[in-house]
C-alpha cells in the first residue's frame, strides 16, 4: 500500500543539520537518540518514510 505525504519535507537550518550529524559522529549517544537524528536528516534530505524505515531497519 502506498501512502501519500501529508507533511511537507523538514528543512534544516545549517546549524541544525549540524548539530545533528554531530550526535551520529560523537559515539556518545544512545541509539535512540542517534536513530531519531539520523530520521530528522534523512527526511530533510527528501527521504520517504518507507525508505527511512527500511535503511534504518525499523518500523514506520
């Protein structure tokens, strides 16, 4: 089943996109913290939800 995006794409500040590729490189962050970083990046980088779960290894 397809689903339509009822949302449209985040847009990241530079700063913010930053900050957020920081959190993956530092080694220091939990999973979650990391995998809810790497979500926020992927869809500023025009990603599907679909795509996102599936590089991830998670559900929608």
């Amino acid at each position: 089943m397809v689903f339509k995006r009822s949302k449209p794409h985040i847009v990241l500040k530079s700063e913010q996109k930053a900050y957020l590729e920081n959190i993956g490189r530092s080694g220091k962050s939990e999973k979650r913290e990391y995998d809810r970083a790497k979500i926020i990046l992927m869809d500023a980088e025009g990603k599907g939800v679909n795509t996102i779960a599936r590089e991830l290894h998670t559900n929608r």
